[in-house]
C-alpha cells in the first residue's frame, strides 16, 4: 500500500517560501516520490519528483531526507495562483503510473 | 497541442441509463487512465491501459468498463449508471519509465458527471 501523510491544510502569505511536509516512512528503495498539485476545478499536474537527491524545477524544489522516509516540496514564492491542493506520491518501479493519490495538503495563500 | 481533452465536460443521467465519456490525447503516450474524485477525496484509479488495445483494473473497476482501440482514445463506459457514480471524471496519459521518461501524468480537466 503506497501511502504517504500530510497535513490536511497549510498556510502562507503570498511572497513567502512554503515548505510542504510530506511522510513516506515505508518508502521501498526504488519507489520515486512524486508530487502533483490540483488547482481549483482542474486536474492534477505534475510539480517534480525525484529519488534520493535533492531536486529543482521552474516550479518548485524537492529535498528529500536521507533515510528516504520524508520529502519536503519547496515553493519559493508563494503568489496567489498557487493555491491548490498538493499531491505527495510515492511512485513504485514499473511503467505504468498507477498513482495512489490521497487527500492531499490543502494550500491558502493570502495577501 | 491540445494535451489531453475529455468530452463530455458535465453529464446528468438518470438511473440506468448508459452513457461514455471518451478521452483523446495528441502527445503519443502509450499509456492512459481512467480516475474518479468524490468530494473531498482524493483521485481513485478505475481502469487503465499500457497500450493500444489492452485495459487492465485500477482500484475501483466494478460497474466501468472501457476500450482503447486507438492509441489515442480511452473511453470509459457506464453501462447502467448507479447515484454511486456521481462523481468528477479524469481521464490522464504518461510516458512510460523508459529511458528520460518520468511517468509524468498528464491529466484532462475533468468530466462532471451526474447520476440521479
């Protein structure tokens, strides 16, 4: 069972560094962690993802723990438009995306 | 580049009624999904398809079915609709793990849909 925990909720003022948690304590060595966000009335899209070393994007960055058992999604600037619901995924081997995405941590970002 | 379009967008059916919800994709993905999102919850895999002309189950299949006879189209099928299966349909295509491929998903915007 490819379960993560996050928190239900978070929130940050608009311009400031968001660090969203995520918790994967049963990750297997080969599982990649993913992370997708869904805006309001869209579907998902794909932020980052990575293994075991730390990663960046024009979106966002992703620092993952050395035991592998908790990653942390980096956003650097939080605006506005970045109010959605974050997706911490773990990502087994093989070629098929059959993600398990869960609840989610539900982002506010305010004035 | 259109990515991935589903069509219908919003359905209303009444009990029994059949209906299908068909996905296209324009990026040459081998791979297509079906998910369903409940309120508050998160996306729930139904079925999905490693290639033209195959389909395999996801973790919710009972009362979908679906066809991929072109690589570009998975539709999903709603045989007799049940209230259970109100819901907000995504439909989502990938790549494979295969050489600089991440498995990226990418999804459709959803198709609301109905069930009285």
């Amino acid at each position: 069972d490819a379960k993560t925990t996050q928190p239900n909720s978070m929130e940050s003022n608009e311009e400031e560094p968001v660090h969203l948690p995520c918790n994967h304590s049963t990750i297997s060595g080969t599982d990649y962690i993913h992370w997708y966000r869904q805006l309001p009335s869209q579907g998902p899209e794909y932020v980052i993802h990575g293994l075991t070393s730390n990663v960046n994007n024009r979106m966002a960055s992703l620092a993952i723990a050395e035991d592998r058992k908790s990653s942390t999604l980096i956003l650097h600037r939080a605006t506005l438009r970045d109010a959605a619901v974050y997706y911490c995924i773990r990502k087994p081997t093989g070629t098929a995306s059959k993600l398990t995405f869960g609840t989610g941590t539900r982002l506010q970002v305010t004035l | 580049n259109a990515g991935v379009t589903q069509t219908p967008k919003f359905r209303v059916l009444k009990t029994g009624q059949s209906m299908t919800l068909l996905c296209a994709q324009d990026m040459n993905h081998e791979y297509m999904y079906w998910y369903r999102q409940d309120p508050g919850m998160g996306l729930r895999l139904i079925h999905y398809s490693v290639g033209e002309g195959t389909t395999a189950k996801g973790e919710v299949p009972d009362g979908y079915n679906v066809s991929r006879l072109k690589k570009q189209n998975f539709l999903l099928g709603l045989e007799s609709a049940a209230p259970s299966q109100t819901s907000v349909y995504f439909c989502a295509s990938s790549y494979g793990n295969r050489g600089p491929h991440t498995g990226e998903l990418f999804f459709g915007e959803g198709s609301r849909l109905t069930v009285l």
